[in-house]
C-alpha cells in the first residue's frame, strides 16, 4: 500500500487543492488518510481507483 502526499494526489488527478477538499466534503473523493499531528495522505489505490471511474463514466 502506497500513501500520496497531497502535491501527488493533484499531479495524478489534474484537480485543485481546493477542488479535492471540497469534493471529499460532498462524499465524492476518496478521504484522506491521518499520518501523525499535521500530516495527511490518500491511498494510492483510492485514487487510481477514482481516476479508473471517472474514466468509466465520460460521455
């Protein structure tokens, strides 16, 4: 299992800092993950996963 640093996450993904805190708000993003008193990762896999469905669902 892999952890992303938030940095990774926008690379994988294209989206925004903000775009990705507000998404995982609505339910509609894979949520973080807490690694210790500041830090935050996303599970690669939750990711990747994510990226596959928006992938699925294009028109």
């Amino acid at each position: 299992m892999t952890f992303l640093r938030r940095k990774e996450v926008e690379a994988m993904t294209g989206l925004s800092r903000s775009y990705i805190y507000a998404s995982m708000a609505e339910g509609t993003f894979p949520n973080n993950v807490s690694v210790g008193l500041k830090g935050v990762r996303w599970v690669q896999s939750e990711i990747h996963t994510w990226c596959l469905e928006k992938l699925k669902n294009r028109k």
